[in-house]
C-alpha cells in the first residue's frame, strides 16, 4: 500500500505541508518516488507520522521527539519528564487563578503584586505611579521595607502640604514645607533605621531610573522642596525614594 503526500496526510489528519515539514528535519524518512517524481508513503511512514503527531499532541517538542530513539516502543523517560513539566505548569496556572479570584474579589490594581497593591490602594495617583516603578528596580528586601514605611510616613501634615503644592506656589511656602518635610523624614528614620538602611541600599542599582521617574511625575515646585529636603535630611538618598 502506497500513498501520495495528501492521502498520508489526510490519514493522519495532518497538513502535506507538516508531512514534509517533518520529512525535511528528519523526523520522517524519505519516501520513495516513482517515475514522474511524486512521493509515494507507505504504511512503516503512516506509523512513525501517528507517532509524531501523537507526541506533539503530548508535548513533547520536534527536537524531544528527534531524540527519542525511534525503536522505542514506549518513551516513558521523556514523557515523564513531560508530565513533570506539565504538573509544574499546572501549578503555575493554579497559583495564577487563586491570584486572579483575590483580585476580582478586592478590585485590585493589576499594576503591582497583590501583596503590594493592598497597600496603594488609597495613595495619590502620582505616589501610586512611583510605587510601580519602584516595584520593578528595588530588591524584595528594600521593596518590603519601603511598603512598610508608607504608612508612617504619610501619617504626616507635611507630606499632604507636599502632594497638594502647585507650580505657583511662593518660595517661603516650599521653604516651610521641605522644612517639615525633612524633620518627619528625620523622626522616621530614627524609629524605623533598619527599614531606611534596607531602602538605600536596595536603591543604588535603579538609581538613575527612580530619579528619571521623580522628575517625570513630580511638579517643580515639588522638585525644589525635595532638593531642600536633601540637603535637610541626614538620610538624602532613601528620603528621595520615599518623596
């Protein structure tokens, strides 16, 4: 029994075009041809092409299928290692779905980790902005103390006289305000230095990018206080990561 390149194809339920696909990589042996040239398939051919369409409904990759050996009745180490991948990948998934039931469930932001969505979610759109940039350049370590100190650090008149200061504002105003500012900097980080020291340190590396971020979202007159709030503040480089 021979058949031509559609009628293999179609009994595999396949495409002529992966049929010869599968021929030029080698996975397919070469098929005989007659007289004028046409390829003619025969049954050693069907079989190995149900193999390979089987595996790849498994699967396994054309290269993972190429390195089987073809006298393998039954290639239980590569399908194991299949089904391990498999079990990692369903995992993943399940773990996704359990992340996407609490964000319909909270309306939670889908910009930022659940962990640290939780605690934005009231924060002013321009610091909420900041925060994921900083959620992609901090370690976890310097993320986690930064998450930690938000919520003293906005407890805070000085930092609402900070988000609500407009590009016309006068300097004494900026003056005053970059003078509180960095006395409550100075409070915190005296109560929480361990936290502080964790955030500058975890800063450095995307230094250049928080502050290319700092002066994208904030206003200048917001810009001036915090380069007062610099020289004020002992801990300059952390106070810019949390203005």
């Amino acid at each position: 029994m021979v058949w031509s390149p559609r009628q293999i194809a179609e009994l595999a339920d396949t495409s002529r075009r992966a049929v010869r696909h599968y021929t030029d990589v080698g996975l397919l042996a070469e098929p005989e041809h007659d007289t004028n040239g046409y390829g003619r398939y025969g049954v050693h051919h069907l079989v190995r092409l149900l193999r390979i369409r089987r595996l790849t409904q498994l699967g396994l990759t054309l290269p993972q299928i190429a390195a089987l050996d073809e006298t393998d009745e039954h290639p239980a180490g590569a399908l194991r290692r299949l089904d391990a991948e498999l079990a990692a990948r369903i995992e993943e998934l399940q773990a996704t779905r359990t992340e996407l039931a609490v964000m319909l469930q909270r309306a939670a932001p889908t910009d930022l980790p659940l962990d640290i969505a939780a605690h934005v979610r009231d924060l002013p759109d321009v610091e909420r902005a900041f925060v994921v940039v900083l959620s992609r350049v901090l370690d976890p370590a310097a993320l986690e103390a930064y998450v930690h100190l938000l919520v003293p650090y906005r407890d805070d008149p000085s930092v609402i006289a900070f988000d609500h200061l407009g590009d016309g504002v006068e300097q004494q105003t900026r003056a005053d305000v970059a003078v509180d500012l960095a006395a409550h900097l100075r409070t915190l980080s005296a109560a929480q230095w361990p936290r502080f020291e964790l955030l500058e340190a975890g800063a450095k590396p995307g230094r250049r990018t928080i502050d290319a971020a700092i002066r994208n979202l904030y206003g200048p007159a917001q810009l001036d206080v915090m380069a007062q709030v610099q020289r004020l503040s002992p801990y300059a480089g952390a106070a810019r990561s949390m203005n």
